[in-house]
C-alpha cells in the first residue's frame, strides 16, 4: 500500500495555480474554481474556458493524498511559489 500523504506534502511540486477538495477528491486548478452545490453533488468548477484541471485523486493516479476533514467549501488553497513570481 501507498503512504498516505496530506495535499500540504504535495504544494511543493505543484505548479502555480488552486488545489481543492470536493467528492471527487483531490484536484489541481490552474485558475481559481468556484464552489458548485446541486441535488446530486458538490464540486468545484472552473468553466468551459476557465483554465485546466487535474484530478490527484484518481484511481490509478501515484498519490494517496488524505481526505479533506472539513467542509469542502474550506479547502481552496491557492499554490504559489515564490521562485516563480
């Protein structure tokens, strides 16, 4: 089994852009998304022509990353790095 690694070991090696949590898991946004809430799910969405997205949680993807223990709403975190700037 994978060790299990919290996003905040993962920030390092991401590039510029937002990570959050929602019941897809984990994923990388290369603009900032907005929180979606409907009758079938809670997401967050960057739009048609809203930049990129990668799922680090999907089945077959090399992390395993821990859940978000908190609302969903809560964990945007934005990735800078300061080498970058």
């Amino acid at each position: 089994m994978t060790k299990q690694i919290t996003i905040y070991d993962l920030l390092p090696l991401l590039k510029k852009g937002w990570v959050a949590y929602d019941d897809s898991g984990w994923a990388w946004f290369s603009e900032r998304p907005v929180f979606v809430s409907d009758e079938d799910e809670d997401r967050w969405y960057i739009g048609v022509d809203g930049g990129h997205a990668c799922n680090l949680s999907a089945e077959g993807c090399p992390f395993n990353i821990k859940p978000f223990d908190k609302a969903w709403r809560d964990s945007l975190i934005n990735v800078e790095h300061k080498e970058e700037e």
